[in-house]
C-alpha cells in the first residue's frame, strides 16, 4: 500500500491535506510530517483543517503552515487550488465538516490515508489504507523513514512522535505494538522529548475543563450492573462552566477509570445541535460495531458516532445497543 501511496504523491505537485472535523494529534501529526516531507521533494503542500487547530496542538506548527477553513475568506477558491486532495486518519469524506462541500467541488483527484476499521471508502479515486497500523502518524513513519537519509527534520520528529502517542493513548491503549515502540524510541533518539510532548498534548487544562469534567462527572450513569458508565455534556453545561468543544477533549476516559466498567461513553450536543456519543472498550466489547449503526466508526475499542435527534433519545438507543454487544462479546 505505501508504495502506491509513494507513486501516488510523486504524481501531484500541489497536495491538500486535510484531516476529520475537529482534528486530533494524529490528524494533524501525520498532516504535518507529510507536508514536511512533499515540500523536501519540491512540492506544494498545504494543510487546512476545521474548525480551527487545538490549543493543545499548536506546539506542533512552528512554522505556521496550518490553516483554519474560512470559506467566505481566504478558502473560498479553495477546490481549485490542488491537483491532488488527501483526507488524513478518516474515510469517509461527511468526516470533513464544513470541508465536505469544497472537497465535494474539487477536481483534483481525491484520496484518503486512514487506519480505522471500514468497509471500502467511498468518494475517493484512490484509497490508502491499512487497519493492522496503530495511527495515522505510523503509515506516514513508515513512508518517510526509508526515504531520508540520517535523521528526520525536527518538524517531522515530533509531529509524528506527538501523533503516535496521542493515538495509542501515550502507549497505553491496545494498539500499541511493538512496532510502534520501535518508532517511538527513533524518534526520542532523533531529539524529541517525551515529557515535554506528553505536557504539551494533555497538560494545558484550563479552569472551565476542569469545571466541566467535574460537571460531567457529577452526572455520571451506572447501566448494567456498572458494566456500561457515561457522562452527557449540553450546549447548556459547556456556557454554564465558559467551557468550549475543545475542552471535551479526553472526558470520556474518565468513567472508564471505574473498576469493572467494560464500555465507557461520552455523550454530547455538537455545536449545530446534532447529539454525538465517543465510545471506549476496556478491552472485550467492539465499540466499533455499536458506532456502525449509527453511521460512525473508527477502532473496536475507541469509537464514535454522530446523528441529527435529540441527545437523549440517542442515549437511550446507544446505550440499548451497548448493552446488547456486551451480551455478544462478553462471555
């Protein structure tokens, strides 16, 4: 696939690259590593995302390259601009956002790079993908690696280092191989600092996060004989604490903290009002499984979906879905 992948990138000179709505450290690791390296072989290389490049991400972007869509400003001839469009870590072009529509418009050739589960992606000319990979970021390690001679573009080492830990959950989750440690420990030997990655990625927590998650928590629901814990956040509890989507960021591990928890779940209202549930596996359920009902996706163990009703008749269907596959998987 990542010779394909190669042959690909060597046909286009001006590459976009974006990634999910929302984007998250692999997304945007794997973007910026990717663009370091085109713009090494003499390409055009830009990296949009939306709404806007996290605070706890902006450590990655030195240099500046990322855009935040604004397609009744500087984007809106967007889907004219490249010959080649990426989509990074999703495969499915709705997963864009508001990107969806220039994307829809481009005539550039469409492709994607993903890692999570699916079945064949649509609306792309070409696909890249592989699910046995941790991250994102470790297709575009395995692409780049060989290709450099010596040591990595400091850019480059910590985008892809950062985006491997925020995917394995820093080396935490079950996705993490040995091949994964392998990479990591080339990239710290290259220079990149491990503690000052991890306080970069999860140690800027603001007042209102904190009051939020405290919020969230002290709604917490026990199903299933405490199976199955979740905590819901509205648009009314994010005003309530001056808290943003943003800080949502990492709540749903929280209930999966609670000895004997199998799923854990974080529902919420997205800012356009549609109702959205991340869902996390200890280890035995398919999460995964639960989201493809509801037109999401992404790992067996770390998954989410997102639908126009009202939040809590959602809960109330996710959570009869949840309880049924503990049924199936849990023997």
């Amino acid at each position: 696939m990542l010779d394909r992948f190669a042959a690909f990138l060597d046909c286009h000179a001006k590459v976009l690259l974006t990634t999910h709505e929302n984007p998250d450290g692999d997304g945007v690791g794997a973007a910026i590593a990717l663009a370091a390296h085109l713009r090494t072989r003499g390409k055009e290389a830009r990296i949009v995302v939306t709404p806007a490049l996290p605070e706890n991400l902006r450590f990655l972007d030195p240099e500046g390259w990322i855009e935040a869509y604004a397609p009744d400003g500087a984007h809106q001839d967007l889907a004219a601009w490249p010959d080649a469009w990426l989509l990074i870590d999703a495969s499915e072009p709705h997963r864009m956002g508001a990107l969806f529509g220039a994307f829809e418009g481009t005539r550039a050739v469409r492709a994607c790079l993903d890692h999570h589960l699916k079945d064949a992606p649509k609306g792309f000319d070409e696909e890249f993908t592989d699910s046995t990979a941790s991250a994102s970021t470790e297709l575009v390690y395995d692409l780049v690696r060989p290709r450099v001679g010596g040591d990595l573009p400091p850019v480059m080492a910590q985008a892809l280092y950062a985006g491997l830990v925020s995917d394995t959950g820093n080396f935490r989750h079950s996705n993490t191989t040995p091949k994964v440690h392998h990479a990591a420990a080339d990239l710290i030997a290259q220079g990149v600092h491990p503690a000052r990655t991890f306080n970069a990625l999860y140690q800027t927590a603001t007042p209102a996060k904190l009051k939020l998650f405290g919020r969230a928590m002290g709604g917490l629901q026990l199903r299933d004989g405490g199976r199955f814990a979740y905590v819901s956040v509205t648009r009314a509890d994010l005003s309530a604490c001056g808290a943003t989507h943003e800080d949502l960021d990492d709540l749903v591990e929280e209930p999966r903290k609670l000895k004997g928890v199998e799923v854990a779940a974080l529902f919420s209202e997205t800012a356009d009002g549609r109702a959205k549930v991340s869902l996390r596996s200890r280890e035995r359920v398919d999460v995964n499984a639960v989201c493809r009902q509801f037109g999401g996706g992404g790992h067996r163990l770390a998954s989410g979906a997102k639908v126009a009703q009202p939040l809590d008749a959602f809960m109330a269907q996710v959570e009869a879905a949840v309880v049924l596959q503990m049924a199936r998987d849990i023997v």
